[in-house]
C-alpha cells in the first residue's frame, strides 16, 4: 500500500500521479484536517467574503472516491516506524506501507509573546482557521495583524473589506520583507494603506492585553493598540517534526536526494516540508504552490518504480497584493557586483539583477506585461548582450529568442 501523509497541494498530487501509475494498488492519504483538497492561497478572499469556503474546494471526497483513494479525514499520524514500514496514528491503529511519502508541509509560527493563547488570537493556515476569524470579525470593531508577509498582508487587507478597522505591523523596516525590495515595498505600503489599513513597519509588538481571558489589545512601541482580534502572521516553518522522531535526516525540512528520496529507504518527502537540492548546488524549501505539486508528482512516480529527478526552479512568486499584480522571480534584492536595472513609474516598477551577465532576478509590480518573457531569462540562465535593451516597453518574445 502507498501511505501519504498530508492531503495538500503535494500530497493530493502525489495521490492522482500513482492512482494514474498504478491503477490497482490501495492508496491512502492520512490528514489533520476535516476539509478536502483546498486553496491554501485563497483564505484571506474567503475571509473578505469575496466567495464562500466551497468555491476554494480544489478536489472534493466525491473525485478521491472515483480515483479509489482512501482518505482518512481528522486523523494525526503520532510516529514512523521505519523498520516496521509502519505508521501509527493517533487512536493507536497501525498502518502497514510499501513506499511512504511525508507531504507535512508548514505550521505557522509562533513568536515569543506573551498573551498568544488568549481569546481571539488566530493563525491562518487552514480553512477551520480561516471560518473561526470570520466568525471571530463579525463580534469584533478592530483588528491587528502581527507580521507584513504575503499572508499577513492580504489577511489585513481582509478584515478592512470586512469593515474592522485594522492595523498591520511588522518588526523588519517593510512590508513584504520576503517578496520584493525596498522600493517596491514602498509601493505596496502605500497602497495597502488607502485600502484602510494603518501600517507600522519596524516595529516591535511586545504583548498581548487581556481581560477576563480574551484579546483587548496589542502593545507596540509603548502603546496599546485596542482591538478584540488578533492575527499571527509572522511566517511559517517546515511540519518535520514528524519524520525527525522517526530517525530522517533532517535540517530545516526533511533532507532530500534529486529522486526526493529521504535518508532512509522507501520514504519520500514533498512539498513545503521537503529541503531539495537547488540550482546553487545547495539545499533550499521553495515552499511554493505550482513546485509542491510538481514535486509530488515526481515522489510519486519515483514511488512506483518510474525513475524521475526533479528539476529546481528559481524561486517565484505570482500574487496580487491590494489591487496591484505582482511577480517576481529569483533574486529580487541583488548583491554586490551585480548589474541593477529599474524602471520606476507611478505604482509601476520593475527590477532586474544581473550577475556574471546573467539575469538572475526579475521584479514587476503592476505593470507586469513583460514578466513573463523577463522571468524565462531567469529560467534560462542565458547570457544577455545588450541588458538596458530588456527593459525598453517593446522587449518581447522574439528579443528572447535571440538571445
């Protein structure tokens, strides 16, 4: 039997790939959670109430049933037995597997301050999570929400679509710290903030006021930001916890090889909780949608015998943040020595970092019409002849493949 744990964008995918390699034998997909397949990225829209939880539903119980795969719903599986080829979940019943894939992906963090297990104080990271903050908004008047990445971002952007009045703070000097550079970032803050959102970047919350257990305010420089809920938001880590119990090689994810084999023999890892070999020789979690999926497949078919490697891919992000689309690809900040080329206008801005003559970074925030072919330089790791050129409003598709 094919054992996954997590039933996210890598596990589901990794179920349909060896449903599709193998039509006979059982699968079963163990997950925490009570709700199918679903949109990780769409839960701050649910929140805003721009479409219910249904419309995020990616894969329903109805289409695993057709596929044959079992899934077992609410289930938390508490230790690996490697050399039983065993897993046990909660309730004390054992599963046998022929080939293991650990799909864990990420739990959000928590940050050292005091009053996070108070009332009205929530990560996002689940759909349960995302129903109790809609419910938690309609009893509340304001909101803050610690931490200015993607999810706190758009979590903040949100509950203002809610009518809360809300405050987003975050302790490095810029909003999307992760995403975009310094200039950028200025844009984005600006926008968010006509959407009604009041930001406080570098800033440093030092804990949560209560009353009678639940949430009242946040204290942030010498002030208390009155509020009845609260968001945590301040990143996410890989759910290894799991497979480093059961004797995995493990560093800030599940170690890896190119075939996403882990360090012992018929346990694979995927997606977000997977560490993979990179295009700098080194190790990374590129804990993206469209690369969890692919690396689920790839388990997969390394699962059922189909010998696959798995190509790495620059990092990549392609999001719309307060009214503005915004991708960006590889290296966004540069170094020194490299080549920075911007093109700056209004709320448009676009970045590109060369290195050794090579494109190693694209940044488009609103105008994006040429991410797409700037981006496949990245991809490509082609060497660029005339680099002022890549910016003019007419480099297109056949500039690319002359290169």
């Amino acid at each position: 039997m094919y054992v996954i744990i997590g039933q996210g964008a890598a596990g589901t995918a990794a179920a349909n790939t060896l449903r599709r390699l193998d039509g006979k034998k059982a699968i079963t997909v163990i997950t925490r959670e009570t709700d199918y397949f679903y949109s990780r990225v769409d839960l701050p829209d649910i929140i805003a109430g721009y479409y219910p939880p249904s419309a995020a539903v990616l894969q329903t119980h109805e289409r695993f049933a057709e596929l044959g795969i079992t899934c077992r719903m609410g289930e938390t599986v508490t230790a690996i037995m490697p050399d039983k080829k065993i897993v046990r979940l909660a309730g004390g019943e054992c599963l046998e597997y022929e080939k293991l894939l650990v799909a864990t992906g990420s739990a959000p963090v928590l940050p050292p301050i005091a009053g996070l297990e108070a009332k009205g104080v929530y990560t996002l990271w689940t759909m349960a999570q995302a129903e109790a903050i809609i419910r938690a908004a309609a009893r509340a008047r304001a909101a803050v929400v610690i931490g200015a990445g993607l999810i706190g971002v758009k979590t903040a952007l949100a509950l203002a679509a809610r009518g809360l009045t809300v405050t987003l703070v975050e302790k490095l000097p810029r909003v999307l710290p992760r995403q975009v550079d310094a200039a950028a970032a200025e844009i984005v803050a600006r926008r968010i903030a006509e959407k009604g959102v009041a930001v406080m970047t570098g800033t440093v919350v030092e804990g949560i006021v209560t009353e009678d257990g639940a949430i009242t305010g946040v204290k942030v420089a010498g002030q208390t930001l009155a509020c009845e809920l609260a968001v945590v938001a301040v990143g996410v880590r890989p759910d290894a916890g799991l497979a480093a119990q059961a004797g995995l090689k493990v560093r800030r994810g599940i170690v890896v090889d190119r075939f996403l084999q882990t360090s012992l023999p018929d346990i694979y890892a995927a997606g977000d909780v997977a560490e993979v070999p990179d295009l700098t020789g080194g190790y990374s979690i590129p804990a993206l949608w469209p690369v969890a999926v692919e690396q689920g497949q790839v388990a997969a078919r390394n699962m059922a015998g189909r010998k696959t490697a798995y190509t790495p891919v620059p990092a990549m992000n392609a999001v719309e943040v307060a009214g503005l689309p915004l991708i960006a690809v590889g290296d966004v900040e540069g170094g020194p020595g490299d080549d920075i080329l911007v093109a700056a206008r209004g709320d448009n801005y676009k970045k590109l970092v060369i290195r050794d003559k090579i494109v190693r970074g694209v940044l488009c925030l609103g105008d994006i019409r040429q991410a797409g072919v700037l981006g496949g330089l990245v991809f490509r790791q082609a060497e660029v002849r005339s680099a002022k050129r890549l910016l003019a409003p007419d480099f297109g598709f056949v500039d690319l493949l002359a290169m």
